[in-house]
C-alpha cells in the first residue's frame, strides 16, 4: 500500500511550494474538509491536512465521496486570501486546472475538467469521474476570506468503484506512474501559483486554459438542480467569472455554480 509521509511529500516540493505549505499527515479521519474548518481560526494560510484513509468524505451538499483506504488521495488545503477576489465560484474551477496539469506531469494525459468541480477521463460510454475539489468558505464574512479546498483523487479504487453511484475511474487505470507522495507534491507545486495568480485577478486568467480541458465543450448537456426544472443545450465553455455558458434555443443562458450537476443530454448519469 502507498503511505503518505510528510516528509516524501516535502522532498518532491518544489522551493517556493516548500515554503508556502505546511503539510500534516494523518491516518485516519472522516474528512480533512471538515477538520481544516474547525481548526482554521488557529492554523496558518497554507496548512494542508492529507489522510491516508478518509472514511466520510464529503462532495457538494454533504453528498458521499467513497475512498478506499490506500486507493485514493485525499487532503485539504487551507488559504487565506487578504481580500475576497471576485467570483470565488470560479476557485474550484481553478484549483481543478491545477490538478489537470499535475496529473500530466504524473504520466496521465486523458484527464478533462467537468463544469464546476469534477475531474473526468473517458471509458468507452462517456465520461467517468476521477476526482473531485470541494471549496468552502470559513471564517469571518467580513475581511480577509478563509477558503479550505477539498481535492480527492481516485488512485486505485478495486472493489470500492462498486460503491459508486456514478461512472467512477481512476488513475491507475490511465496511467499513472508515481507514488502519493509524488501526486501530492506535484499538485501543490501547482496549485500554489494558481492561488497566488487567482488572488490577484480571479478566474478570467485561467478561463482559455480550463476551455481547453474542459470535458463537455460543444456538446448537448442538461443541467440538473434540486426543486428545478432540467436546462437543455450545448455547454460553451467557463466565462471569466467560472459560470458555464449554455447555448439554448432562448439565446446563452449562463449558469452559476449554485448546485447545479451537469450531465450529458438525454442520460440521467454520465
Ligand atoms: P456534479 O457532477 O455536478 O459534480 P455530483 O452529483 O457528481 O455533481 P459531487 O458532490 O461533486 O456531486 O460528488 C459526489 C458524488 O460523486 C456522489 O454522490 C457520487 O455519485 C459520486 N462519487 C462519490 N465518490 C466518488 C469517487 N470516489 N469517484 C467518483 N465519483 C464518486
């Protein structure tokens, strides 16, 4: 089984990701997530909390995120940002680039970006889902913005995918070459520029980049919402703020995060 070590994960740092972070291993617990946020008022901007095994992660709205204990690559990151950027919708739309770039780097080329916070890779019937980011806001409203970001990646998930309710995959499957340790690592050598660029001009710098990656470009989805009746057209892409531009019959709708699933058009899962 391939075990987290902090000190592995500082030794594939790169200097500037190797001073920004500091990272803290564990072994267990329900969800880094929810760990960050209860302690932020007293740890440091840059914290990142990895499990070897998280045994009740979270996805959008308290939905389950299932990682097998060995099979996946779960942490958090804590940021202070001094002042709210604007549209910090489009931060999980941000942070996921960076993961995409990390897995490149880590020998899997197949991975796409799925509208806000999905990492997808094609099976022979559509899109299945690798990962996922889970942005959340904590602290004070006023001031300085607090954000923990939630990254689970699907290793290697054996039986687990069973337990899925939804096209699942992972990254053994495509390739991947390096170890945790080195996932981690090259995500946050990432990541950390992406935090620093996103704090200064939010997400219209990275909006061509996430075009370029997203999954769903040109093709005919279905936006699905609690208590909403579904949207139906073709997606167009990320707009500067992160919101995913719809074309329909009534002209482009744009749709913001909110909790909206994106699906391809005429299935109920993909
Ligand atoms: P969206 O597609 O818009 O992100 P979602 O329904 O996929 O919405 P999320 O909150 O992003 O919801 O993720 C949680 C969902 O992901 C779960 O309800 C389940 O269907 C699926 N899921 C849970 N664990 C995994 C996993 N390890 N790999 C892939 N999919 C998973």
């Amino acid at each position: 089984m391939d075990i987290l070590e902090t000190k592995r994960i500082r030794q594939a740092l790169d200097r500037d990701a190797g001073n920004a972070f500091n990272i803290a291993v564990i072994d267990a617990t329900g969800s880094t997530n929810s760990d960050l946020i209860a302690a932020s008022s007293t740890l440091p901007s840059g914290t990142v909390l990895a499990a070897n095994h998280q045994t009740a992660g979270r996805g959008r709205r308290g939905r389950n995120w299932v990682a097998p204990p060995g099979g996946s690559l779960a942490f958090s990151v804590l940021w202070n940002f001094e002042t709210m950027p604007g549209g910090l919708s489009g931060l999980s739309l941000a942070a996921g680039m960076a993961v995409a770039r990390a897995v490149e780097q880590c020998g899997v080329s197949s991975v796409r970006l799925k509208w806000p916070n999905d990492l997808v890779a094609p099976r022979a019937d559509g899109w299945a889902k690798a990962g996922g980011i889970l942005v959340e806001v904590t602290g004070p409203a006023a001031g300085p913005c607090y954000v923990v970001i939630g990254i689970g990646l699907n290793v290697a998930l054996g039986a687990a995918i069973a337990e899925i309710d939804q096209a699942a995959i992972d990254l053994s499957m495509l390739g991947l070459r390096v170890s945790h340790n080195q996932l981690l690592a090259t995500i946050l050598n990432e990541l950390l520029p992406i935090l620093r660029q996103f704090a200064m001009g939010g997400f219209l710098p990275f909006r061509d980049e996430w075009n370029r990656r997203h999954a769903y470009a040109s093709q005919a989805v279905t936006l699905l919402g609690e208590g909403r009746l579904p949207i139906q057209g073709t997606a167009t892409g990320a707009d500067g703020d992160g919101a995913l531009l719809l074309e329909t019959p009534d002209g482009i709708v744009r749709i913001i995060s909110g909790d909206v699933s994106l699906r391809r058009a005429s299935l109920s899962q993909s």
